[in-house]
C-alpha cells in the first residue's frame, strides 16, 4: 500500500513538473511572435512615410500597378522631392506648339513622357503613396496624359503641379478640394477643363502662354490668387459665381475667346492688361474688392453692367471694338478711359464714380450714353479727344468738366446735368447743336474760342461768368449742313437762363446769329480787359437784340435795369423806348395794340427819357390852338378876349379837373362855332392826360 501511495504522489508531481513546463515553453514561444510582429512591423514602418533629405523612396512601386518605366521613374523623383521633369531627364523641351513633334519622331516622346489617369490618381489618393509625397508636392514638368484625367470629389493634399504639359482629352476636376496650389503653367488642354466648384485653399496657376478649349471655374472657390497670364483660351471661360482670395491675372498678351465673369467676387483686384478679347466678355455683377486693370488691352463685346470696383477701373490705352455696357456700375476711386483708348457704343447709364472720370486724348465713335452718371471728382474730355453722340443728361459732377481742345462730331446732349465747378469748353469744335438746357454749372461756363453751329442754354444756371470772348479769344459761330444738305445758319439760345457776369466782345455776337433771348438775365455785363461793354453805345445792344427775331419785352427790360444799375440812365431809357418802338412796329394796324401804342408814342413818346415831355409840346399847342380858334371865331366876351384872356382860358379847359378860374365855367358862353371846338379842346385835355399817367406810370406795359 506504501508503495502504490508514493507511486502516485510521483506521478503528480511529474504532471505538476510537466504542466509548469508547457506553459513556460507557450510563454516563450507567445513572446518570441510578438517580438517577430514587433520588429516586423518596425521594418514595414521603415519602408513607408516620406524620405527624409538624401534618402531613396521608402514606397516602391507595387508589381499589380503595372506601372511604366516613365511613371517608376516620375514616382522616384516626387517621393525623393524632386520635381519629375521629363525635359530635363531627356534634355529636350516638350514642344507644345508644334503637333508633328507629338509622336512618331526619333525621341519616342510619346512613350517616354507618357502618364496615364491611373498612375496620378493612386499616388494623389491612394495613403500609401499619398503619404509618402514630400511638402513640396506633386511637379510634373513635360508630361503627356492621353486618356480622360477625371479628379471629381477628390481630396488633394498636396500641391498638384502639371506643367508644360499636353493633356489630349479632357480633364475633369469637379468639387475638387486642396488646401495647396495647383498648376497648370505652360501646359496644353486639347480637350475641356472643368473645375465646377473646385475648392482650392492655395492659387491656381495658369498662365506662362498655356493653351486652353473650353474651361469651366463657375462656381469655383480660390483662395488665393489666380493667374492666366500670357495664356491662350480658344473656348469658353466659364467663371460665373468664382470666388478668387487673391488677385486675379488675365493679362501679358493673353488671348481669350467668349469670357464669362457674372456674379463673381474678385477679393484682390483684376488686371488684364495687354490681353485681348475676341469673344464676349461678360462681368455684370461682379465684384472686386480692389482695382479693375484694363490697360492697352483689346475687347469686343463687354458687358459689365453693375460692377462694383473697390478701387480705380483703368482702361488706359485700350481698344473696345464693339459695345462696352458698364451701366450701374460702381466704382470707389477713379474711371481712367484716356491715351488713345478707343472706343464704340459705351453705356455708363446710372454710374457711380467716387473719384474723377478722364476720357482725355481718347476716341469715341459711337454713342456715349452718360445720363444719370454720377461723379465725385472731375470729368475730362480734352486733349483733342473725339466723340460721335454724347449723351450726359441729368449727370452730377463734383468737380469741372473741361472739353478743351476736344472735336463732338454727333449730338451733344447735356440737359439738366449739375456741374459743382467750372464747364471749360475752350477751343472745342461741336460740329451739330449742343443741347445743355437746364444745365446748373456752380461756377463759370468758358466758351472762348469754341466753334459752335447751335447752342442751347435754355434754363441754364451759371452762378459766375458765362465767357464767350475776350480780346482776340471769341467764339465762333458756323453755319451748318442739315441731313438734307440745307444749309442752317448758327443759333444761340439763352431763354430763361440766368448767368452771374455775361463776358463777351462785340465779335462774340455776329450779325448772323440768331438769338433766343426771352427770359434771359445776367447780374452785370463784364469789363475785366479790352472794351468795355458800355462803350458800344445803346445802337450796338439795340442792335444785338434785335437778332432775336422773336421779340419779347423781358430783355430789353433786363439790359436797362443792368444799364441803370451801372449808372447810364440815358442807354437805358434808349434801350426802353426802342423796346416800345419794336413792338409797336411788330403790333400792325390790325392789331388793337397799334392803336395804343400809337398815341402813347405821339403823346410822350412811350415816356422814355426826354420823350416823355413832348405832352408839354402837346398842351403848348392845344393851348394856342384855342386862342386861334376864339380870334378867328371873334368871340366878344371879355373874360376871353385879348391874348391873355384867351390863353388861360384855353389853358383853364385843357386841364381836366382842376379849375384856373371859376368865372371860365360859370360866365363865359360862347355864341359861335368856337363853342363846338372847345368841346373836342376839352376832350383832348382828358385824352392827353389820360396817356402821361399811364405812361409815366407803367399802365400800358
């Protein structure tokens, strides 16, 4: 029993011994794997993630990708952070402009250069390669994409740049997101780009004389700026709704067919200098938060109604060949459309300009529409600038407008439009009538040596000088040519205008001008150098109102209150009675006028200066007329008997009213034919004195 108790006492502690040896040998071998998957792992982690500086690329392509040898070798030289240019590698610039280089030449550049779709959508999505690539991104100078490249939807965190390269068919970009650049310098679309609503953090180069088809950026987000300079866009350039951080470049020779700008927000400024635009260029609606760039370049069709331009819009030296639509348009700082610009129909109807508008030493063909335009600064149309029809009605101008020295070969229209400042129209030739009625100019309106064929200046306000000569420096007034060859002798129209001082010569108003001058009034006549206006004498300025062939009392009226307010009664009271004279003769013997008129002339001679005492003459004459008639009718009464009786009796009955002598009324009889005249004696008296009151006071105006 002993035996077979310790017997079993050894077996357990065999299986207790054999037990603690198992499980320290499934302890070895647990710990042996996890440091085998350790350092496993380890060497994986040492083959992934981007090289550091000098070291080979830890990403080896895989054998399933069936990557080409172009492809290995542009892999290895992004992973190592260099950029894979094929030019360099094969020391022969990709030429893009020439299509017999493209393929089946000596150098194979097809193959040799050749990426596909696939190979740059798994290194730009695919994390491991993706992570493997180094901050400075994806460059790929001088490569060839045949097939269709489509990135819809993807995320790229790199910068992306495809330089210098020919992409044969399309490639799509839609809702692309990057917080980085992405380039296309120098490259060749063959097919369409579309980046509809592409999201890009960084700028989006595409400029250094890359050639596009049709490009879609509408509704596309840049943060930072985008460049198009020297580039060429033979299709369409969609950009409605862009929105660019930056600046945005369209200049340096660049080329553009039909351009759509609607609704976008420009945050740094535009330039498009020295571009040209064949097609359409649509930009109604959009804003840019800086300046709008335009010089020397070349447009057709522009559209930009309701622009708003944050600073300065230059169009200096360009060339608008066909209509330019900029109506609403707003701009903070100044419109620069000068030095040899040219242009064709150009509508700033509405406009608001903070600064000054200068259209100086530039050609307008067509029609300029300005009307309701509003300008914060000057409005320059001088230095021999040309223009067809202007149209500036209702515009407000807060500083001058000067013409000087410019040709308006059409309409002039510039009715109702406010000048705070000076209107200088010196030396400027309008070849058809100039409208500017109603115009209020703040300060002077300068016309020495204009050439002018008809001036309206209808209900014009011009608080200081209306300047039409002065010495050698008149204007001149030149007949015209109608649409049916007729010829139109030169017209001026100052009907109710109001001027300060009204400067001019005696050569400043020919005899062949014809004058409106109804209603018009003027402060004082001007004398600052050569004659003065009061020496021409009362014969030059009857004379000069005679040209208005139309004859109203208002200017003469007006030229004698002016004439007594500088101290020359007599030229006034000339001036007034020829007034009367004018009219009387222009009244006719139909008219019931004339025969008012004609006994006020007869009686006091329309009571004007030393006229109005020929009634004195007529009394004296009446006077001795009854004398005569009671001597010859030898009436015996002695009270009117005798020279002196008959004299005052003749006299007592002339006037009306008052009474010399009561015994004239009461005692005398007369028994002859003498009772009958000095019943018309007496009748003449009241007619006679009837015209001095009336006359002397005005009655009969």
């Amino acid at each position: 029993m002993c035996k077979r108790y310790v017997s079993i006492i050894r077996m357990v502690r065999l299986a207790r011994c054999a037990v603690s040896l198992f499980l320290s040998v499934g302890v070895l071998i647990a710990l042996a794997s996890t440091t085998r998957a350790e350092n496993e792992v380890a060497c994986e982690e040492c083959k992934s993630g981007i090289a550091l500086p000098g070291e080979p690329c830890r990403v080896k392509p895989r054998k399933e990708l069936n990557w080409t040898e172009p492809e290995q070798w542009a892999w290895t030289e992004i992973c190592e952070g260099r950029p894979a240019d094929f030019n360099k590698r094969y020391s022969y610039v990709f030429n893009l402009k020439n299509p017999d280089e493209w393929s089946y030449d000596n150098f194979g550049l097809d193959w040799r250069r050749t990426l596909t779709p696939d190979f740059l959508r798994t290194i730009l999505l695919n994390e491991s390669f993706r992570s493997a690539i180094p901050h400075r991104g994806v460059r790929i100078i001088g490569a060839y994409i045949e097939d269709e490249f489509d990135l819809s939807d993807a995320p790229i965190e790199r910068l992306l740049g495809l330089v210098s390269s020919l992409f044969k068919s399309p490639v799509v970009m839609r809702r692309l997101t990057t917080p980085k650049v992405i380039s296309f310098n120098g490259s060749r679309f063959d097919g369409d780009l579309d980046m509809n609503s592409a999201v890009i953090g960084g700028h989006l180069f595409m400029s250094k004389a890359a050639e596009f088809n049709d490009v879609d950026l509408s509704s596309a987000d840049i943060g930072g700026q985008l460049e198009m300079d020297g580039s060429r866009f033979k299709g369409k350039l969609d950009m409605d709704s862009a929105s660019v951080g930056g600046n945005l470049y369209m200049r340096n020779n660049a080329q553009f067919g039909e351009v759509v700008l609607r609704n976008a927000e420009i945050y740094g400024q535009l330039e498009m200098n020295s571009s040209t635009f064949v097609g359409m260029l649509n930009m109604s609606s959009t804003s840019i938060r800086k300046s709008l760039l335009m010089r020397k370049a070349e447009f057709g069709h522009v559209f930009m109604r309701g622009v708003k331009v944050g600073g300065q819009l230059s169009m200096i030296g360009s060339k608008f060949k066909d209509r330019l639509d900029m109506s609403n348009t707003s701009i903070e700082s100044s419109l620069y459309m000068r030095n040899d610009a040219e242009f064709e129909n150009v509508n700033l109807i509405g406009a608001k300009i903070g600064g000054q508008l200068d259209m100086s030493k530039s050609k307008f063909k067509g029609k300029l529409n300005l009307s309701s335009v509003s300008i914060g600064g000057h409005l320059s149309m001088r230095r021999k600038a040309e223009f067809g029809d202007v149209l500036l009605a209702a515009a407000k101008i807060g500083g001058h407008l000067s013409m000087t020295d410019s040709k308006f070969k059409g309409d002039l229209n510039m009715s109702s439009t406010s000048i705070r400042n000076d209107l200088f129209m010196r030396k400027t030739q309008i070849d058809k009538p100039a409208n500017l009625i109603f115009i209020n100019v703040g300060s002077n309106l300068d016309l020495r040596g204009a050439i002018v064929r008809q001036l309206y200046l209808r209900g014009a306000r011009i608080e200081r000088d209306l300047w039409l000569g002065l010495a050698d420096s008149n204007v001149a007034w030149k007949y015209f040519k109608d649409k049916d060859g007729k010829t139109i002798a030169p017209k001026f129209s100052l009907r109710n205008a109001n001027v300060g001082t009204l400067q001019a010569t005696k050569d400043s108003w020919p005899d062949y001008l014809e004058l409106e001058l109804d209603g018009f009034t003027y402060n004082r006549l001007g004398a600052r150098e050569g004659e003065s206006p009061y020496e021409r004498g009362s014969g030059w300025f009857i004379k000069w109102l005679g040209n208005d062939q139309n004859y109203t009392p208002q200017p003469y009226r007006h030229l004698a209150s002016v004439l007594r307010a500088a101290g020359h009664e007599d030229m006034a009271d000339h001036i007034l009675y020829e007034s009367r004279a004018r009219e009387h003769r222009e009244s006719g013997l139909t008219q019931f006028k004339w025969w008012v008129l004609w006994p006020l002339w007869l009686v006091i001679g329309y009571g004007y200066g030393w006229r109005k005492f020929l009634a004195l003459v007529w009394i004296i004459l009446l006077v001795f007329a009854g004398m005569s008639v009671l001597r010859i009718a030898r009436e015996r009464d002695n009270i009117v008997s005798g020279y002196l009786n008959s004299a005052f009796y003749s006299l007592d009955i002339l006037l009306p009213v008052i009474r010399l002598r009561e015994r004239h009324y009461k005692d005398v009889d007369l028994t002859t034919w003498a009772r009958y005249y000095f019943y018309f004696h007496q009748i003449m008296g009241y007619v006679l004195i009837f015209f001095v009151i009336a006359g002397l006071s005005g009655l009969i105006e």
